[in-house]
C-alpha cells in the first residue's frame, strides 16, 4: 500500500486478482478507479515538487554599457507576460522604477496601497491616484513614493506596486535558473522622467541602502548575503559585466580563479547630510 499526503494507492497482484470472485464488468471499474488512485497520487507528488521552496544562492544580471552617455544599465524581465525594461544602474537609487506607459499592462501587477506595511516599508508619503482607465501606473489609492533621476536632477512623484520578475540564479560561475519572484516593490515613472538617460532606457535600478532597493529585497526574500557586487565592462563592443548580488564567488572569464579572492574592502559610511534619497 503506497499512501500520499494522506490518499492511499493500493496495489494488487495478478495471483490476487484470480482469486478475487468479481465479475468482468466489476473488474473492469475496478481497475479504472484504481487507475484514477494513480493517477491522482502522481498528480501530488508532481505539485509537491513544483511548489517546493526555490533556494537561490545568489542572483545575476548582465551590464551593458552606452558609450554615448557612458551610463551602465541591466534588463530586468518584468510581469505577465513578460516584458524587458533596460534600466540604469543607479548605486544612490533608492528603488527600482520605469516607464509604466510604454506597453507594460502586467495581469500580475497590483498596487500598493496607501498606508499599508509595504507602503511604510518604502516610506510612502500620501496617495496618487488617476482619472484614466486603471492599469500599471494609473491606479487610485495608492501609496505614493518619489523615485529620482540624478541625470536630470529631478524628483518625480509614483505610485508603488507589486509585480513578479525573473531573475537568473548563479554559482558565480554560470548563468542557472531563471527565477521569478514574486511580489518584487517598486516605483512607475512617466516619459519626462527619462530625461537624461540613455536612448532607449525605461528607468533605473536602485541599489542604496533602503529596504526597498533590489539586492535588499532579494536577500530578505530568499534569505540569502545582503551584499552585491559590480563588474563594469570597458564597452559593450568588448562584452558584458555582471552584477552579482547575494555575495561570491565571483569567476571572470578568462580569468579562472575566484576574483572574491583579490578584493581589497573597506566599508561603506552613511552620508549624516539628508539628501532626495532619505
């Protein structure tokens, strides 16, 4: 007898079933009930291993960089279904955001609102709302954050949402498992909101301090290294950098030995001066 989270398989042997005084029609249900036990218990066990806990060790995205303005910036796959925002990398950045205008309508978006937990945890201020048709970015009741672009010196006032993105798993070696996240904070801007960022970017990500900050956000989630480390290409002629988040090693190809190894570290201060950032 084979049991499955609670829902027994039974099993039966040819010599048993010759034994058995069953009619043909009574031995033709019983296999086909027998059949469904099956079926069923293999059916748990398969949703049993799909909603296994995901342990990333640590996470990786690649670095591009546009010559032109000599910016960095990464893609992060972002909703359902998925869409590819190139954002600049922005190490003060308090969150990620992007332009929700440009034909991201996620079915799995939903937005934070006003006062709740994730609300404080981003340090919201007030509601936005919006007389549109609701979708990503116009929504009302909703916590209101202020996401900034350094470019242009400006601070612009967002609404906070939710959204799944997929993110590559690493061993510092390889690109591994793409794994979504779920319910990933951060911030919608508009179209006057890219101005100074390189052509065809869509917003920045924020790697501060902050609690709402990516690598923050993915080491509290999956319990991993609240750290993340940067390798910057020359060009992106002579190929991409990486940003690691979640802590080493650290492989650099052609280079084959840890680069974790060579780090000389020295700790970063916090700024005592109040800044659009805090």
């Amino acid at each position: 007898m084979l049991q499955s989270n609670g829902v027994e398989c039974g099993t039966i042997s040819k010599d048993q079933l010759h034994s058995l005084p069953l009619s043909p029609e009574q031995l033709i249900n019983g296999f086909f009930l027998l059949s469904l036990s099956l079926i069923f218990c293999l059916c748990l066990i398969i949703r049993s291993i799909d909603s296994a806990e995901v342990k990333p060790r640590a996470f990786i995205l690649a670095i591009r960089k546009y010559n032109v303005t000599l910016q960095y910036y990464t893609t992060v796959d972002t909703g359902t279904p998925l869409t590819y925002p190139d954002l600049v990398i922005d190490l003060g950045g308090q969150i990620l955001w992007f332009n929700c205008k440009n034909g991201f309508n996620s079915s799995t978006y939903r937005p934070v609102r006003c006062g709740s937990s994730k609300c404080k945890v981003a340090k919201g201020s007030g509601c936005v709302g919006c007389n549109g048709t609701p979708r990503p970015g116009c929504t009302n009741n909703t916590c209101g954050v202020s996401p900034y672009n350094p470019f242009s010196n400006l601070l612009y006032a967002g609404g906070l949402g939710e959204d799944t993105v997929a993110i590559y798993e690493t061993d510092g070696r390889f690109y591994l498992s793409h794994i979504y996240v779920p319910r990933l904070l951060f911030a919608c801007g508009f179209n006057d909101q890219l101005q100074g960022l390189s052509n065809g970017t869509q917003g920045m990500i924020g790697l501060a301090r902050t609690q709402v900050a990516l690598q923050t956000q993915l080491s509290s989630a999956y319990k991993i290294q609240n750290k993340f480390a940067l390798c910057l290409p020359s060009s992106s002629e002579d190929g991409l950098g990486d940003i690691f988040i979640g802590g080493g090693p650290y492989y650099m190809p052609p280079y084959n030995k840890d680069a974790s190894t060579l780090l000389i570290k020295t700790p970063l201060i916090i700024n005592p001066v109040s800044t659009p950032q805090t």
